[in-house]
C-alpha cells in the first residue's frame, strides 16, 4: 500500500521545515519547496532521509503565477518517478514573508508583494494542483493569529490571511464532493526567522508576547509542526472549513 505524499510549500525553513519532519516521522512521503535556498531545502530532505525517510525538494516561486504550469509538470514528474503515483494527498500552503508597516506607511509595492505571495499564489498554485491531489485529500492553508487579535504594524499581512481564511472556507465547500477537507490553520508569535526573526532574537518583544499568552512563553517551531501534522492525521478527518489557532492563548 503506498504511503501518504505531503507537499508542504516554504518547507525549507522554519514552520515548514518542522513541519515536513514532523509529517516524515510519521510516515508520510513528504516533498518540500523552496525559493532560493536550494542548500536549506537540501539539508531537509537529507535529514528525512538520514532518519529513514522518503523525501525530495523542489523549486517554487509561490508568488509568481507564471511559474505554477512547469511546476505542476515537475511534480508531475517527480511523483511517477520517484513514487510510481500520479497524485499527492495532502498540500500545505505555508510559504510567506513578514512584513511590519503601520499602514499609513505601506506602499504598493509591499501590498503587491504580500497579496502576490499570501492570496494569488495559494488561490492559483491550489488551482494547478487540484487535479493532482487525490480524492479524499486535505489542504491546510496557514493564516496567522493577526486575524483574531491585532498588533499595530500588520494590517495588510493580516488583511492577507483573513482573505485565505475565507478561501478555505470556499474550498472546503466545492472541493466537498471529492472528499477534500480544507481547513486554515493559524499560528500565534513563533521563534523563527521569519520576519527578520525579531520574536525569537528580540528580548523586549519576546517577553511581551510571552506576557499576554495563557501558557506563559513564545512558540516554538515543533508546537507547530506536530499541530498541523496531527490536523492531517486520519483522526481528525472529520475536521472541515474550520479555523483553526494555535497561539497557546494569545490574547484571550
């Protein structure tokens, strides 16, 4: 019986990294893509390799839609030779950037930038890939915390995800007659890179935040990717259309 394939977008770092390990571990077939960091993406695979696993890493421009149709070939081509599959089951829509500007200050650019990445790209990418996921698939689409609660800085990021939330809603609906579940999944502040990293490497904000959660620290990468791992586990199959946060009471 094949295993499960994962493709997890942005999973040569931070959540995503931890995520296509946490999937690997158990058991799935995971493929991770990656924008520039060819060597990053490297090392995640070798990492699920080294541990027994079945992974492999692809190229991915998700916030350049003219890329989509030769990606969807390669995956096409990775999957049959790599796996013998003309499908994947589960696709993790992970990939961003972080942007903090109060919005008086934000310009087109930026706004371009991140609806480029945050809402074009995951409404086209998942567009191509549907044929390639099979029935009784999931899509996990990442949203962020900044939906719910608001820091200043963030409004056209979080105007993004809020968008995304709507799609998955819209998804789960039409993609229902397939077996689809298509559920958001939104993270509270996480030590990462991301954003220049300054909830990991800045003390002041790192204590604020630790502040003002109910569990009383900062997230970690593996609070995560073993949340969103056990989301696409047979035992919450019946979750659908539904937001879900993982923030360790942000705000409440």
């Amino acid at each position: 019986m094949n295993r499960k394939i994962a493709l997890i977008t942005g999973g040569s770092r931070g959540l995503g990294r931890e995520t296509a390990q946490r999937l690997a571990g158990r058991g799935l077939e995971t493929i991770v893509t990656y924008h520039s960091r060819s060597d990053a993406a490297d090392a995640v695979v070798a990492g699920i390799e080294a541990q027994g696993g079945s992974a492999a890493a692809l190229q991915l421009d998700t916030g350049d839609t003219t890329g989509f149709p030769r990606f969807e070939e390669r995956l096409r081509e990775l999957l049959q030779s790599r796996w013998q599959r003309d499908s994947f089951d589960f696709l993790v829509n992970n990939a961003g950037i972080g942007i903090n500007v109060p919005v008086a200050e934000t310009t087109e650019a930026q706004f371009d930038q991140l609806i480029n990445i945050h809402l074009k790209g995951v409404f086209f990418l998942t567009q191509t890939l549907l044929p390639l996921i099979a029935d009784g698939g999931r899509i996990v689409n990442l949203s962020s915390g900044l939906t719910r609660f608001t820091l200043p800085g963030y409004g056209a990021y979080a105007a993004m995800k809020g968008a995304v939330e709507v799609l998955s809603r819209y998804l789960a609906k039409e993609l229902g007659a397939r077996g689809i579940a298509v559920n958001t999944f939104a993270p509270g502040a996480i030590e990462t890179d991301f954003g220049g990293g300054t909830v990991r490497d800045n003390r002041e904000v790192n204590d604020f935040i630790a502040a003002q959660t109910a569990l009383g620290r900062v997230g970690l990468p593996e609070d995560i990717g073993g949340a969103i791992a056990s989301l696409l586990s047979d035992d919450n199959r019946w979750i659908n259309g539904q937001r879900i946060e993982a923030s360790g009471g942000m705000f409440l």
